[in-house]
C-alpha cells in the first residue's frame, strides 16, 4: 500500500490492528463460521463483544458506577435531538463555539426555550467565550468540548451548577476526563473512537426521568439502557471496530498515555506554525486544540495555498485541507495519527519555506 500520512478530521485514521480484525472478522466472527456482517446480535458471541465495548469505555474513562454507556445509530447530529428530547423541560443554555455547538442549539429550540448563553462567531469561532454566568435555573447546559471545523478546545472539565451535557465527538480519549462533571457526554465514534455509524453516550441515570412530555421509544435513552443498546438491531460492525480500537488505546497504556502522546504531536505542529513565517495559526493559542491543527498562509503569502496543498499532497499528506466554511489547512491529529506523521508534516512545511521564503 502507498505510504501516507492521514490527517482527515473524520471519519479518522483507524489503528491497524483495528483494521486487521476487522478484515479477519468479517470473513469469520469469532471463529463461528459466520461472517462479522451476518451475525446474530443475539448470539453469545456478539454479546460479548457488546459486554467487552462497554466495560472499555467504564475503564478507560474511570466511568463511576451512576453511569451507563449506551452505543447509537444516527451520528453525533441525531443526539442534538435526543439530548433535548431528553433533557429539556423548560429552559437550556448552550456554549455557541461553532458550526456543531449551534446545530444543536437548534435541535433544542424546537422543543424549549434554549438560547446562546455566549457566542464566539464574532471572530469566526477561533476562541472559546469566557467570563460568562450559568444560571442555576437551567435544565441543562451544553458545550461541544472540541470545535473540529476551528481547531478550539475546552481542556478543562468546567464546574457547573447544573447538569453538564457535552458533545466530546473530536476529543473524547484524547485526554482524561473527569466524568463526574457531566450529566452526559455523548459523540460520533468516526473522530477517536472508531468507524462511522455509532455514537457513544455516557449517561447519569439519575440525570434522566426528568421531562414530562412523551419521548418516542427510539428517542429515550432509558430504552437503550434499559436493552443494553440491543432494542433493536445495533451497528454490528461499527461497534466490533471501535471495541478493537478502544482495546488498543488500552494496550498503549489508556487515555493518561495516549495524551502524553497527543500533547506531543500538537506541540510539534504548532511549534512549526509560530516558527515557519509562511503559516500562521487561526486558533486564540490559550483555545489551541490538540485534536485538529487549524492554520492558513501568512499575510503577503496567501497566493501560495493552493501550491501548498498540491505540494503536501505530492509528499503523501491527506486531509489537510480547511473546512469549507473556514478555508486554509486543517491537519487533524487524532489517536491513531502518529508522531511520525506529524514529522513528515512539519519537514513539508520547512521544505516549503525553503522554496518560497
Ligand atoms: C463531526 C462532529 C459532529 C457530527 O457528527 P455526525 O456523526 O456526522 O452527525 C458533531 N459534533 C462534533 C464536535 C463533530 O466534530
């Protein structure tokens, strides 16, 4: 296969031996004979897998007892919708950080009163608002932890005086977390945790049973954790992939260690960004996010992006292109990116200045 260095902000780069069982299990699950794509989710194979996926996530993240993990089909984007159907009787305030924190705040709007409790679009979401008050008559508040489109991140587990929902999509085992903070953090798996086509929730059951309206079966969590994530049928595959790939954060010593590895790579990057007098960083450097590296040409070179993109292409670099509603470059630094690549990124860029600086 062709040497690259992938650098997709999602669905990401997968580990290998993620990859490797994945080809393995669907020509023959387990030994059953039976491929990955045809099993029955009701065999004692399956669940144990299922079984083996949820107890990861309880260990990796330290998940204390009052919480469930349950695993969804619908992305990231259905739970804006589950998370008000859910959580929201009267009135929710939401952190407005960028393109996903405002679809959800939109989700909600649909069903309550919810509103921007404080935005940054002012600058083009390249900083997280500070200084604002979360009043304590709030059903929920809600923040997206990782803006994936800005390269802005929430490092720190806030204090809240109500429950705190998080959409950690983009840097969830990234880092530790301290999940007793949180009513619920929830996220697509495509960005860290696995293949497209599941999301994770972790949820504090004592959280939930608080709106009177009707939540539609499909729609109430209590469903999912009531079924084990087996009401209906779960996304086999994409639940077998991210079980391998949450086993081999495990086995690089779990999230303490991969972060170690993570704080690394995004030094190194941005390090060459302040460094390289082509490029310059879009992201407030106290915001900066170690998951997704945003930067663009420096003023007086903004003519050579598009050279520099087919020149990083030619060196073997995917995915560094900006999000269309931000433009410039977007290198994305996920779990399964190694340091290695990160050095091949930053020997391009060099090599680039070389020719035009
Ligand atoms: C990608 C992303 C989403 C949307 O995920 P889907 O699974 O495609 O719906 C939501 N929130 C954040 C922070 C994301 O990065």
């Amino acid at each position: 296969m062709k040497k690259v260095h992938v650098f997709n902000a999602g669905p990401c780069a997968l580990p290998q031996v993620a990859l490797d069982n994945a080809v393995e299990a669907i020509k023959d699950f387990k030994g059953t004979g039976v491929s990955l794509l045809s099993i029955s989710h009701r065999t004692k194979e399956w669940e144990e897998t299922m079984n083996e996926c949820r107890a990861l996530w309880k260990e990796l993240l330290h998940i204390p007892d009052e919480y469930e993990v349950v695993f969804l089909g619908g992305g990231a984007s259905l739970q804006f919708l589950y998370v008000a159907e859910n959580f929201l009787e009267k009135k929710a305030a939401y952190l407005d950080t960028g393109v996903w924190a405002h679809k959800a705040l939109k989700e909600a709007q649909g069903l309550g009163e919810a509103y921007a409790i404080a935005c940054s679009a002012d600058k083009n979401y390249t900083y997280i608002p500070k200084g604002f008050e979360i009043p304590s008559d709030l059903d929920y508040f809600h923040i997206t932890t990782n803006n994936t489109i800005y390269g802005t991140e929430i490092k720190e587990d806030m204090d809240c005086p109500v429950p705190l929902i998080a959409d950690m999509s983009s840097d969830i085992l990234s880092r530790p977390v301290d999940v007793s903070k949180y009513a619920m953090i929830y996220g697509g798996a495509q960005k860290n945790a696995g293949p497209a086509g599941v999301i994770f929730a972790i949820i504090r059951k004592d959280a939930l049973g608080k709106v009177s309206r009707y939540i539609p079966t499909m729609l109430d969590y209590r469903t999912h954790i009531d079924k084990e994530s087996m009401f209906n049928t779960p996304p086999v595959f994409s639940i077998f992939v991210m079980n391998e790939t949450l086993k081999w954060v495990k086995s690089l010593g779990g999230v303490e260690a991969v972060h170690q590895k993570n704080i690394k790579k995004a030094e190194l990057l941005y390090s060459e960004i302040d460094r390289n007098p082509l490029f310059v960083g879009t992201a407030a450097k106290e915001d900066r996010s170690i998951m997704n590296v945003c930067f663009v040409m420096a003023e007086g070179y903004e003519g050579l992006q598009d050279e520099f993109l087919a020149f990083a292409k030619g060196k073997g670099m995917i995915g560094i292109k900006g999000h269309r509603s931000v433009g410039g470059f977007r290198a994305s630094l996920y779990n399964a990116c190694e340091l290695e690549d990160v050095e091949a990124l930053v020997e391009c860029m060099k090599e680039f200045e070389k020719l035009h600086a």
